[in-house]
C-alpha cells in the first residue's frame, strides 16, 4: 500500500476514529532498526484520533541479561517459574524497553506514559509446581487508561503485573495485551513480531475465522512454530471476547503496521469474528465497484462488458462479498422463472484475495438463493474458467440448447463461443 493513496486511507478512518486498539510489541522489534517506523505509523494512527494502548515484551531482553550475568532461566515469556533471579532480569529488561518506547513516542511528538495499570496476583502452584513470581493478569485499571487516552496520552504497558501490596509479578505479554483488550472495548489487537504471520504446517494464515483458529488451536501446537502458538491462542481467546479482528505480523516490514491497518488484503495473518465478511444484495452505490473489480476479466475477454445502465437495471441479481465494508468479489444470480432456470453470472474475486475461498463461498451462495427461490437448475456461461467450475462447483458440460429462448438469443448473437454448464438443483431442506 502507498501511504499517498489517502482514498484508500479515508475510507477506514470513519470506522476507527476514537476506537481503541492495543499494539503488542515483541521485544525483539522493540530493538530492531525498524522499530522507529512503527512509531512513525503510529503518530499516524493518533493523528486520525485513533485511540492507541502500546504493550511491550521483553523475551529477548530477558535472555541477552541472563546469558551476560550468567543466570540461568528458562521463563523467557512469563509463563514458566519465575524465581527472584529472573524476577530481577525481567524488571531490568522492561524497564530498560519501556525507556527506550518511551523515547520513540517523544521523538514523534507523542505524548506518553509508563503505566502500572496491570493488577495481578501469582499465577501459584500448578500440578505441584510453585510458579513463585509469575504471575496472572487480575484485572486492568480502565479508569487510569481511559484518563490516560482521553487526554491524547499513549499508555505504555510492560510485561509486568502488581498487586495492592505493590509486589511485582512477570507477565506474559501476550496476555497482558489480551487483558487490555478485552477491558478497553478494543476494536483491534494487533501482534507485531518477528514472523510474517500465524503458519499451520508452513503455510501462513492469511485470514481466518475464529471458530476455525479455535479448532486449530485445540488440536495442539504442533501446527504451529513454538514461539507462534502463544499469538494463536491469544488471538483466539481475543475474538471470543469481543475483539473484531486480531493481526499478526512482522515488524520489520517497512510501513507494515499501516499497510495492514488501511488496506483489505494487509500483509500478514488476520483473525476475525463472524461480522468480519459478509455477502449482501449490491446497493446503487455498488455499481462502480461491480465495473472496477471486473475490468481486468472483461479487457481479457473472461466476462462479458456491461454498461452502468445494464447493471443498474439488473441490481437485484447482483451481490457483493465485502470485507471491512468494502467490495473485494461479485456475483449475479439472473432468475429465467418459466424455465426454473438460473444464471451464474459476473463472478469475480479481486486478485488480492485470491486463493482464499471467495469463489466457492459465493458459488455456493449462489446456489443456495437459486434452490430457495425454487429453481431446479443452474446454468453459466465461460470462456476461460469453465474448468474451475466443474471441479470446485460441481457444474457439467451442456450445449446452447440448455439456455433459456431469450438467454440463448444473446448467446448467438454474442459471437464469445463460450461454453455452457449446467447444474441440476435439488430442492431446498
């Protein structure tokens, strides 16, 4: 995404002016050479009165003390025993990450402050095992952060808990970013690390539905790489509280956080609750959008040119597949009723979500509406798709005698030679 593209920037700022989303840093991009183009991405994000919560790790912190020190510790990220060796090294390395944070928000003019807004209490003795100073995330002071953010101030949280007799705890970071999530009404959680995203088996995860993470996450961590597992949970867990959309993704990607934040396709892995997508009847305003997304189809000859004027006076066939309220695939769904017969029409996914079931889902949408409208058969027309069709949409070779008299009409009169398919319907329920 080019920051200069302000259309594609504008569009978004109505949904996130004065919402709250919380940024995750893992310790490792803290330190990195990138880290200060994050917090330029940030000053952006603050400038659109985007109300912003920055929590930081401090892992690799933590490791680089106790090798120099010659400590040993295995409770790199808050979740194993935490003795009062490592208790030391953690308090050392956040406060040391929490400066060096503290010094980038200034450099853009950013107002700040390190917060001790994390009431925790000891995570305690797990199948016999005395965590000593890990501890859990109680509760978040909302009062202390919401002062904090309805005065411009960005709150700065480290890996670190305390409880009401001022004792402090080592905390997960991912954890303590779920916590502030969930207690401010998030909109957005956003995982900056050292990875491209969230992969399953070496595949990365581009967009995925909550319910489907969940099962992923179930099933163990096998899937997933051993410092990853913990964002999948997370991420999960975030959803089902109430957060809309959980990203992951790679700090040092120049511009990343911006470019994941304003544009549909971002550049890492995307976790979403159910209002996420949608398909929903296409709307006047959609006409444009039918015309932009199906252009490049119709320059190469893969679907048919139609005009505003035959788009409008065919709306009601049409659908549109949004994501973030914006159209990224269309379809149409032309009803012939004395024939029982409907045509699949003007499918098109935008190349930058290709790949990710778009297709089949409004495929199968399609013939969804074509049973319940009582229709007995589907038919489509194609030039250059036609085998995706037949082996993602179940569709059969036919001959121009299957259309309807009128359809047939403009097939013969078209000149395209296109190939007909069929699909035969069976009643819905």
């Amino acid at each position: 995404m080019k920051l200069t593209d302000l259309r594609g920037i504008l569009q978004y700022i109505p949904q996130f002016r004065e919402k709250t989303f919380i940024i995750a840093v893992d310790g490792a991009i803290v330190t990195d050479e990138n880290f200060a183009n994050i917090l330029l991405d940030i000053a952006v994000l603050r400038s659109l009165n985007i109300r912003v919560v920055l929590v930081h790790g401090a892992a690799e912190q933590i490791k680089a003390l106790a090798e120099k020190q010659g400590v040993r510790t295995s409770n790199l990220d808050g979740t194993g025993v935490t003795d009062a060796a490592t208790l030391q090294l953690a308090m050392d390395a956040a406060n040391r990450l929490t400066h060096e944070v503290m010094e980038g928000l200034s450099a853009n003019d950013l107002r700040a402050a390190h917060t001790n807004a994390i009431i925790a209490h000891p995570l305690g003795i797990i199948q016999g095992v005395d965590h000593l100073f890990t501890g859990k995330v109680e509760r978040v002071d909302t009062e202390l952060l919401n002062t904090m953010l309805n005065q411009g101030i960005v709150p700065v949280i480290p890996p670190l808990g305390f409880n009401g007799e001022g004792k402090t705890y080592r905390a997960n970071s991912d954890s303590v970013a779920l916590a502030a999530a969930e207690a401010l009404r998030a909109i957005k959680l956003i995982f900056i690390t050292t990875e491209d995203g969230l992969r399953y088996n070496g595949q990365l995860i581009r967009q995925m539905l909550v319910v489907d993470l969940q099962k992923l996450v179930q099933s163990g961590p096998g899937g997933f790489g051993p410092e990853m597992f913990s964002k999948a949970q997370h991420a999960a867990a975030a959803c089902a509280v109430g957060v809309q959309r959980v990203h992951i993704i790679n700090g040092r990607e120049d511009e990343g956080l911006l470019a994941e934040v304003f544009s549909n396709e971002g550049i890492g892995t995307l976790i979403y609750a159910n209002e996420y997508e949608q398909i929903r009847p296409a709307r006047k305003k959609d006409v444009r959008a039918i015309q932009a997304l199906t252009k490049k189809a119709v320059e190469a000859g893969e679907l048919v040119r139609r005009t505003r004027t035959e788009i409008e006076k065919d709306l009601a066939d049409y659908y549109i597949f949004e994501i973030d309220k914006n159209p990224v695939a269309c379809v149409a769904l032309h009803i012939y009723p004395a024939q029982q017969k409907g045509e699949l029409a003007s499918l098109y996914v935008d190349p930058a979500h290709e790949n990710q079931g778009l297709g089949r889902k409004l495929l199968q949408f399609v013939e969804n509406k074509a049973r319940e409208t009582g229709l007995t058969e589907l038919i489509l027309l194609s030039t250059q798709a036609f085998t995706y069709f037949q082996s993602k949409g179940g569709f059969s070779e036919g001959t121009p005698d299957d259309l309807p008299p009128s359809r047939r009409e403009k097939y013969d009169h078209s000149g395209r030679n296109s190939k007909v398919l069929v699909k035969k319907l069976k009643a819905a329920g």
